[in-house]
C-alpha cells in the first residue's frame, strides 16, 4: 500500500491495499479495519478483533499510526487468546 509521506493523521490510501492490511477510518471516530475487499466504489474493513464488517469510502481512510498499529495488534491477540477470533 502506498501513502502520502505527511504525519498519519494526513497519510490516505492512494491504491487498493492487500487483503489484511490495517486502515484507521477517520468517518468512525478513527476506529481501525482490517481491509477485505471493495465493494463497488467502497473498501470493507473489519473490526481487528472481530465482527461485523462495515463498509468505507477510500477517502476517509489512512494508514494507521505506530501506536494505532500497537493498538490494534494487541487486540487481535487478545481476541484470538480469548476464542472470539481463529
């Protein structure tokens, strides 16, 4: 995935990310996806630790912070330690 070279808070997606990547959606309270697909001219994401996916306009996406990353691999972990996410 490609991003701008500005602080995180200005870094937006400029292609289509694999399957997996983490994405902060700024139009959710910055609440980060793991990115799953598009669906028309929307990406999916879905909640690090599980549930239900949501769909978001490309523009109101960008990379996550280092600490947003940390946040969220925590997370995963946590769900996965937890049985709510394989």
């Amino acid at each position: 995935m490609s991003v701008g070279d500005g602080p995180p808070s200005e870094q937006k997606p400029s292609q289509v990310p694999a399957t997996g990547s983490l994405l902060v959606d700024t139009s959710r309270s910055d609440q980060v996806g793991e990115f799953r697909g598009t669906a028309g001219p929307y990406w999916s994401l879905r909640p690090v630790g599980g549930g239900t996916e949501w769909e978001a306009e490309p523009a109101s996406l960008r990379a996550p912070s280092p600490m947003e990353r940390l946040r969220a691999e925590i997370a995963r972990c946590n769900a996965r330690s937890e049985g709510r996410i394989l």
